[in-house]
C-alpha cells in the first residue's frame, strides 16, 4: 500500500495489491477509507477488486467538499461476498499516513 505524491496538493494516486485468501480466491471487492486523524470517516469508496488496484484522491470528503491541510489515514480491507470464503481473523487490512498539503 502505498500513495504518491506525499504530501500532495490536489490528487494522490493510492496504490495496492490484494492477496488470495486460503482457498486462493481475491476478495470480491475492496473498501477503501479516509479518516482523519480524530477517526472520523470522511471518505469511503468501495470498488471490484483484483490483483493491482489504484485508486486516485482529490483532497475532498464524501460530500465533495475540500479538506484543510493535514494527516489522514487511508485504510483498505477486503471484501468477500460471503464470510465462509475467509476465516476473518486472516483478514488483512492495510493503512498509511496521506499527507495533504494545500
């Protein structure tokens, strides 16, 4: 997991790869969120997923509205259609600082 630029000021390109589970399967999709650093959610998306995935942030919240400066966490976790497909404690999830500078 990994994003560039860092810091960015008007787009950061988040990148990613998933791994198979055990019974060498993708997830069916991936969640991808934003938090700042309080906690609070302020962007989710979630999107099919497969084996590279990218996904580009414009600095905005979920009402597409811009962000001030500052440290956000991206976190992304995988998603399965159904839970008997994955033992959930094997779940991973990834997260990394953004750095977004206006």
């Amino acid at each position: 997991l990994s994003n560039f630029p860092n810091p960015f000021s008007t787009e950061t390109n988040i990148q990613f790869r998933l791994n198979q589970n055990m019974f060498g399967e993708l997830p069916d999709e991936v969640s991808i969120e934003l938090y700042d650093t309080k906690g609070a959610l302020i962007r989710q998306t979630i999107q099919e997923a497969s084996t590279t995935n990218e996904w580009s942030w414009n600095g905005k919240n979920q009402e597409n509205i811009s962000m001030p400066s500052g440290m956000y966490f991206c976190r992304v976790q995988p998603i399965y259609d159904t839970q008997d497909k994955v033992d959930t404690t094997q779940v991973e999830q990834k997260i990394i600082k953004v750095i977004l500078a206006r």
